[in-house]
C-alpha cells in the first residue's frame, strides 16, 4: 500500500497542513516521504529545482518531508486567470489554456498521468501523502474527477476526510460528504480527522460516537486550533483584508513599520510577504481600497495572474492613485512580478490578456512586453550589497530600461529589477526570504518613510520560522492523530467491509 489520500469537506478545512503535518511526522520518524496533489488550482507556485511550477502547499509539504520539491509532486496545476478560463501545467510545464468546460475532455488523458507518476513516487519512498482538491463530494464533477474519489479509486488509496469545526456544521459536513458518495467510493472512505478545535475535546465525544455509529468509521483525531499557524495559506483569501498577516512580535526600536498590500483580484504568490509579517514590528496587512494606504509607511504591489486586469481594478477602486500619491509623498514602493510590470510606463500584453498597449503606473522608467514563452528560473544574485535567490514565474519581458539603478545585479553583471527611490520592482518572488537581504531593505524602508525609530531583528531566520511551524504541524498529528491508525491504513489501506451510507433524494 504505502499511500493515503486527505480530503476535505470544503476548500480551506485544512487539507494542505494536515498533509504536511503527517508528512512531518512520518519524516521524523525516518521514513522517506513525498508528498502529492493530482491536480491543484491555485496561483500560489514556486519553480521546483528540476526545471518546472508547481503549487506552493506542495513545495512546503515537500520542506515537511525535507526533500527538494519537484514537478512530481503535483502533476496538474490550474492558475486561474479569469473566473472562466485557467492555464493548464502538467508537469510542471505550460500546456494551454482551458475554460471549465474543456477541461474536461482532457481529464481522461491527464489521470493517466496522474496515476502514473503516482505509482513512480510510491516505487520510489516509504510513504505518500497525498492531497486532495475541494471536496470528494463535488457529485457534478465526479464522473471526471482526478484529484479526489477518481484517483483514490485509480489507485487504490484510503481516504481521510478532514472537517473544520471552526466553521460550525462539521458532522453534518463530515455525514454529508459520505452519504454522497455511491457505494465504491464509501468503500474507500477509512474514517474522518476534526481540524481547528477550539475547547475541550470532551465536549465532542458524544457527536463523535454518533457520527461512527450512523457511519461505521471513526474520527481518527481531533486536531485544535493552533494559533502559531499562519504561514504559507493556500489561498490568499484565507487572509482577511485589513487583518494583520501572522503574529507579529512587539518592535526592536521604538516604532512599528506598517506595510501594505493590495489584494489583488486575481494576486498570485501572496506568500511573498509573509517574510516581511515574521519581522518583529513589522505589521502587514492585505487592503482593498485607498484609504488604507493613508497611514502605511511602504506598500508593496504584489504578483498577479492577470496583469493587465488587475492594474484595471487598481484604477477603478482607486489604489492607483493612492500608490502615486505614496510615491510623490517619498514613500516607498516595491512591486513584486506583475506589481513589478505594474509599476512601468508601459505594458504590451498580446499574450495573458491580448489587450496590446497600455499604461502602467509610470513609476518606473520601463516598458514591459510578454513573451508567449514563460519564463521559468530559480536565479541567484546580489541586491542592496547582499547576496541572494529566488524564482521567476512570468510572461513579462522588460524591453526597455530607462535611467534605472538595478535592483539585482547577476553574477554576469546583468540588471534585474530596478531602483528609482523611492519605487523599487523585480521580477523574483521569494527575495524577501533571503535574511540579510531582507534586513537591509527594511532599514532603507524605514528610513525613506522617516520611521527612524525602527530596526529590524538580526536574529530573525525565515527558513527556521518555517521550519518551527513544520515541527509544530508534526507535533499536532503525534499528539492528537491515532498514529498506530493511520500507519496501518499507510501499510494495509481501507479496512474491508465498511459500510455504506444509505441515502434517499425521494
């Protein structure tokens, strides 16, 4: 066997933690472990070592596993660039466009690619964790399906189903997931995992004896809620506007830094700022609308999927023009891959929204033409005196540079990004994970908006952060999972004879 699959009632129940928590776990206990999402949607991605993209939850729950990510990992990834269409990469590669009707007729090809890189991973560790997409209990898409009931059907795998309780109604959701599914998927179905309790666990015993009872199945765990846990969110909107992102603590100096970011309809790798939220007094916050730039000492433009469009909504709801008045004002300004093409002069896009020419900002002396060739690239260099490295995910080409300072300067000597304080721009995702670097940008933040009573922490390590909130994922599954459970369904698969709930639509 070797293998399991974590589903969730809903999108957001925890899946993508639950996963890396149990793939810490086994880890720790020696085990050679991969993690595996089939299919993901989501425009959180990270390029993997081995030339590709895949989603981000996949590459931290590699981190859990402590091997390299790769395009294995998750063999289908969906970025949505509009509410109707998404690009398609498998394997780490672009393969087109798809609305979600079409996608459909490729599914039948893309489960056996699926099923077989699934089967080469499992030849080649201990374990596989395997993630599942939404809920199994999608009926509408079952007959297609390749990231839930499909695949554990496909191969064989015992399912977990993960509720949370936070959002109230989890029997019902837990019930009602299963009663959905016909007889051969209940089949499959070993039993359910409780996420984000709050309170005492006694409370939950008598809901828990009902539920095994009308189900046959037990909950293998009841996991609380953690407050710790903030970091890499599959999904930006998990971070509520105006929120502060994470647990900042109190500042070195005297004052705070204050942060924001607009959330951009359609933003992609969101996560870029959650380095800058694990620096005490440093306080990040996604915003939507202008007056929350009021008060901010930086803003940093975050990435999009859709360039173009979201620079349209930054117009329409006003941000625009509350980022120009923050730049006039001497205030600074980063922009990070699309915020970065949002900050130009002007943008030609035949390629991701087919709009031709339009302007950008006019913060940064640049003109920007996509490429119909996605860059891919995991580079490495210096910036502001400091060595570092990241990934480049983008369309995005900058054509012509003006009178711009470099922001990175690359070991050929070659100009990425670039300077004209107090507006700053890359393509790189991921720079603000480099310590030293990041150290160094927050002192020439502070300074540019007179916070002079601010100094950054030299002991904050954004690699050990994550790693704590890794260890702290492994602590919560050894305490709160029936271990001694979920290793025999890892080794044996779904007890046989389960029963199947009975349901009636009459």
């Amino acid at each position: 066997m070797n293998a399991v699959l974590v589903a969730g009632t809903t999108s957001d129940a925890g899946k993508s933690v639950v996963t890396a928590g149990i793939c810490r776990w086994l880890a720790r206990g020696g085990a050679r472990v991969a993690p595996f999402k089939a299919q993901n949607m989501s425009n959180n991605s990270v390029v993997t070592p081995d030339g590709g993209e895949i989603g981000r939850a996949q590459a931290v729950q590699a981190a859990a596993c402590g091997v390299e990510p790769s395009v294995r990992f998750n063999p289908v990834l969906l970025k949505p660039g509009s509410d109707r269409s998404s690009q398609v990469v498998v394997l780490g590669q672009v393969s087109g466009e798809v609305t979600a009707m079409s996608y459909r007729a490729r599914k039948a090809t893309l489960l056996d690619t699926v099923v077989s890189t699934l089967e080469d991973l499992r030849a080649e560790y201990d374990y596989v964790v395997c993630e599942g997409a939404g809920s199994p209990a999608e009926i509408n898409l079952r007959a297609n399906d390749i990231a839930n009931m499909g695949l554990a059907q496909a191969a064989g795998l015992p399912v977990l189903v993960v509720g949370d309780i936070d959002r109230g109604g989890v029997f019902a959701q837990l019930f009602g997931t299963l009663a959905l599914l016909d007889p051969a998927d209940q089949a499959l179905v070993a039993g359910f995992l409780i996420n984000k309790f709050r309170g005492d666990p006694a409370l939950l015993e008598p809901g828990l004896d009902q539920l095994r009872a009308l189900t046959g199945r037990p909950v293998h765990g009841v996991l609380p809620w953690a407050e710790e846990l903030w970091l890499d969110a599959e999904d930006s909107l998990s971070y509520v506007a105006d929120g502060v992102i994470g647990r900042p603590a109190p500042p070195k100096g005297g004052q705070w830094l204050r942060v924001a970011v607009p959330r951009l309809p359609r933003i992609s790798n969101a996560t870029d700022v959650e380095a800058l939220a694990a620096e005490p007094g440093v306080a990040v916050r996604f915003v939507t609308e202008p007056s929350r730039l009021a008060d901010a000492d930086l803003v940093v433009l975050p990435g999009s999927k859709s360039t173009v469009a979201d620079l349209a909504w930054l117009r329409s709801s006003g941000l625009a023009e509350a980022i120009r008045v923050h730049a006039r004002a001497g205030l600074p300004v980063v922009g990070i891959c699309g915020g970065f093409q949002m900050l130009a002069r002007r943008i030609v896009d035949e390629v991701e929204s087919g709009a031709g020419a339009v302007d950008g900002l006019g913060l940064l002396d640049l003109e920007i033409e996509f490429a119909p060739h996605k860059t891919l690239a995991r580079p490495r260099g210096e910036a502001f005196g400091e060595p570092v490295e990241g990934y480049e995910i983008h369309h995005g080409v900058a054509v012509r540079r003006g009178d711009l300072t470099p922001l990175v300067t690359l070991p050929d000597g070659r100009a990425e990004g670039g300077i004209a304080e107090p507006v700053l721009g890359t393509h790189w995702h991921g720079l603000f994970e480099n310590n030293a670097f990041r150290r160094a940008f927050l002192r020439w933040a502070a300074r540019r908006a007179g916070r002079d009573g601010f100094e950054p922490a030299d002991d904050t390590d954004f690699a050990e952060v994550r790693a704590g909130q890794l260890d702290l994922l492994g602590d919560l599954v050894e305490k709160h999972l029936d271990t001694d459970a979920l290793r025999r369904l890892l080794d044996h698969g779904a007890p046989a004879g389960l029963p199947a709930v009975v349901h009636s639509f009459n």
